[in-house]
C-alpha cells in the first residue's frame, strides 16, 4: 500500500488549466453558434411550410382592389390583383398575381377570373355585345360569366368579393383548366 506516493502524481483541478479554460470557451462558441445557425434554417423552413395555408398564391387569397364608387354600374371592368408574394425565401413586393372582371350591381360585385377556363388565355370583353369572349379558340361567355360558345369546358371562373371600406375585395384564386367541375389549385 504506497497512499503516500498516489496522492503525490495526482493532477490540479481542471479549472485552473488555462488550456481546459480555452477548451470551454471554443465549445461554448460553437454551441451558440450551432444554434444561431439552426434558427435561420428553421425560420424559412417553417415559413415553407406554413406558406400554403397562409393563403399564398392560388389558395383563395383576399386582395383589395378598387373603390365602390369608381365601378359604372352594369359594365364590366377589368383589375389586375396585386399582393405581396412570399416564398420559402423570398418576399417580393406588390406583385401582379392575376386579374379579374369585376361588375357592379347596385352595391354588390360580381367577379370572374380573366383566365379562360379551356386553356387559359385571357378572356377580353366581346367586342360585339355585352357578354366576354377568349379569342384563342372562340369561347363566348354571356355577361354573367356563363359559357355561350366555343370549346370551354364550363362558365368563366367566378370569384368570391366583398366591400370594406369602400373597396372592392376579391378572392383570388386559381383553378384547373380543361374540366367541366372548377376545381381550385394551389
Ligand atoms: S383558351 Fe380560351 S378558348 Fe381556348
């Protein structure tokens, strides 16, 4: 038994190693730096996954579009439906995302996607009467959006409005083209 002879080669405390205390440092350094690092990951990872709910683009978004008051009662108006778009990574600013006819009636709006329901040209106003016509392959539409003529699967696609404020909101959203059924796509 040499006890004498163990307690004579044992080692200093470890914190008065300054080399241990650098050690710590470094590792201290990069655990806060791992975490920095995992949140910015984790924040245009949640926000991808989170978009599509957030009504992004073709998932029945609310946009605002003119006053009430600048809509001549009974004739259709075309307004483009700008927003903000966001993406996993990115945010652009007042975009054009579509566009919609809109028609007043009294103090209510009727309105239809500008995108023809066959395969998606832009629908203009028929020059020859009241109704709407897609010049790509001769779809006629009468002025309350329902098909007339031409290979158009259905109606012209309404979307949903209301006033606040004095403007007119719209729903915009997006569907599929070529089916008899409006079916909303993201
Ligand atoms: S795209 Fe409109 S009629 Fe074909």
């Amino acid at each position: 038994m040499f006890p004498a002879a163990a307690s004579a080669v044992s080692c200093p405390p470890v914190a008065d190693d300054p080399r241990t205390d650098r050690r710590g440092l470094l590792r201290a350094f990069a655990a806060v730096g791992g975490a920095v690092g995992c949140g910015a990951l984790a924040v245009p990872t949640v926000r991808f996954l989170v978009a599509p709910t957030q009504g992004g683009a073709g998932a029945g978004r609310w946009i605002r579009t003119v006053p009430l008051d600048s809509l001549p009662e009974g004739e259709p108006r075309r307004v483009s439906l700008v927003a903000d778009h966001r993406d996993a990574w990115t945010l652009e600013k007042d975009v054009e995302l579509g566009a919609a006819w809109l028609v007043r009636r009294g103090d209510g709006v009727s309105a239809w996607s500008t995108v023809c329901p066959h395969l998606g040209c832009a629908v203009d106003r028929a020059s020859g009467g009241p109704g709407f016509y897609c010049p790509c392959h001769d779809s006629g539409f009468d002025p309350d959006g329902r098909r007339l003529n031409g290979p158009s699967p259905r109606d012209l696609d309404a979307l949903e409005t209301r006033v606040e404020d004095g403007y007119v909101m719209v729903e915009f959203q997006r569907f599929r083209q070529g089916t008899p059924e409006k079916e909303p796509v993201a």
